[in-house]
C-alpha cells in the first residue's frame, strides 16, 4: 500500500524542473512530503498536479537570465536545491548560448545561498552530473584511448565542458568544508525512461567505462536517489562531497530467463 507522507517543513528547490528527470525529482520529493519550489519557463510543461497542489510554488522566469537579487529570493528558506539542468537536444540547444547554462546557474544559486543571513546548517545542493565527468578528488583510472575520446566529446559537444565546469565548481570552489552549502554530485550512466523505480546500484566512481561500455540509469532511479538523499540523513552523511555513480541493478529474473 502507498501512504504518502505528512508535509514537512522542509523546502526544496528544483531548476529543470520541466525537464526528463527534474520532473520525476519533483514527484518523489512530494511523496515524501517535501514541499518544492520550481523554476521553470512554460506552463505548458507543468502537470495540473503541481498547479493544484499546496506544496508547490511554481516561479515563471528562465533560470539563466535571474538576476542576483531575485535568485536571493527564491533560495531564500529552502533547505536544499536540485539541479537537473541540461542542455536541450536541439542545434540550438547544443552550440547555442547559454553555453554555460548549468555552469553559471550553479554559481548563481550558490552565491544566492551564500549571501543568505541565517544559515543554520549547510545547504543541501544535489547536481544532475554524468558518468562522462571524473571525479579528480578519487584516482579514476582513464586509458588513453578514453581519454582521446573525451577531449573529442570537449570539442564537439559544449554541453559535456558545461557538465564538467559546474561540477568543478562545486568540487573546487565550494570544496569539502563550506559553512553554507553541502553537495553532491550524481553521475548517471546512458539515461533510459522507466516507470517505476527498480533496484539500482550507487558506487563513488563508475565501475565501467562511461564510453565504450556504458550501463543504463532509469532517471526515475535517478529521482529516486536524490529525494533518498535529501530525505535520510545517514545517506547524505554518506555521500556528500563526492560523485556518486548510479547504474540500474540488470534485472536478475530476466537475465536468468534468458540464460534458459
Ligand atoms: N542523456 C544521457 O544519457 C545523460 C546521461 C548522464 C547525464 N546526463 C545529464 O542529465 C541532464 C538532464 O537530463 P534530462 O534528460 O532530464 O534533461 P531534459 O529533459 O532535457 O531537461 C533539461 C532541463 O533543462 C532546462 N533547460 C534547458 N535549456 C535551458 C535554458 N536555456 N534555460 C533554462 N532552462 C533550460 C529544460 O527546460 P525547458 O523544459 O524549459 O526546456 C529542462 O527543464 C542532461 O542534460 C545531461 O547533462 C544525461
């Protein structure tokens, strides 16, 4: 049977919120009685459910054009932020500006949060990241023809040096001891759409190659670990600072049928 939970006094804010993954992070925050701030540019894309509902406060404005002082506002009382921004698959999307969209988004919030007065605890700050991103603080193994790949993907893709950038950001300039401002970063392999959560595995590097074997991440798995780690303490404790990989679980019963 599902319960959804009572509502919480915690606040969460999501940029992406109308995108693939943002959306399910929404919803699986508020089954878990988290109330949620939303940013997005269209109506169009936003569920009927969320307009209705007292636990979402949807702001109209594109993320990338806010300005210092609103972006204060809207940090303003919220215990931890989402991320799950990302270039749109289009010609635009891709070689068009904002180049640096998820970048420049990540440090705005975060100078937000940093120029808030009373902060009693750190700030939760959760970045939708990539398997294709290392983590430099670990010694992630890299061949050289992995590494040719990816100075490749640099040059052709902007959107995976946007990927990169901000979670250097985060790795780098915010560092491991902020006063304000706790992160992580969660890296999905190939992102696949599923409809319910299934079993799913979180390591702190990825345990294949991200190019040449790449596995696959349900992105309601991905929602599923964010608001897990927004919500249990004991896992963010555990995870925060660092990089997670996440990869769905092969399914066992299906493997094993096909193995008769
Ligand atoms: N594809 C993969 O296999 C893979 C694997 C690992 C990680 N990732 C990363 O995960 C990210 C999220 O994936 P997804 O599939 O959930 O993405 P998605 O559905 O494309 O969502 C992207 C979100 O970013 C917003 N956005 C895009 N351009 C914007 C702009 N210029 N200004 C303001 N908002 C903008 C979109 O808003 P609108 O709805 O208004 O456009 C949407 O909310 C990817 O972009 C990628 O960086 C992808």
């Amino acid at each position: 049977m599902f319960i959804k939970l009572a509502s919480s006094n915690m606040t969460t804010l999501i940029v992406g919120a109308s995108g693939a993954t943002g959306s399910l992070v929404v919803n699986q925050l508020l089954d878990k009685g988290v109330n949620v701030r939303v940013i997005v540019r269209s109506p169009d894309k936003i569920p009927d459910t969320w307009k209705n509902s007292d636990m979402v406060h949807i702001i109209y404005a594109s993320i990338s054009e806010i300005g210092a002082d609103d972006m204060a506002k809207y940090v303003e009382d919220c215990d931890a932020v989402v991320s799950c921004l990302g270039h749109n698959l289009s010609f635009k999307g891709i070689y068009g500006k904002p180049r640096r969209l998820v970048t420049n988004v990540v440090r705005n919030l975060c100078e937000a949060i940093k120029k808030r007065k009373a902060i009693s605890k750190p700030v939760k700050f959760v970045l939708m990241n990539t398997t294709g991103n290392r983590n430099k603080n670990l010694q992630e193994p890299i061949s050289p023809a992995h590494k040719m790949a990816i100075a490749l993907i640099r040059l052709l893709l902007p959107p995976h040096v946007d990927n990169e950038k901000a979670a250097e950001y985060l790795r780098v300039e915010l560092g491991q001891n902020d006063r304000s401002i706790a992160w992580v970063a969660v890296r999905p392999d190939s992102l696949i759409n599923a409809s319910v959560v299934s079993a799913y595995e979180v390591h702190p590097s990825p345990t294949r190659n991200p190019i040449f074997d790449a596995g696959t991440t349900s992105r309601i798995n991905v929602a599923n670990f964010m608001a897990e780690l927004l919500t249990r303490n004991e896992l963010w404790e555990k995870w925060k600072g660092q990089m997670p990989v996440i990869y769905n679980k092969p399914d066992i019963d299906r493997n094993s049928a096909l193995r008769k």
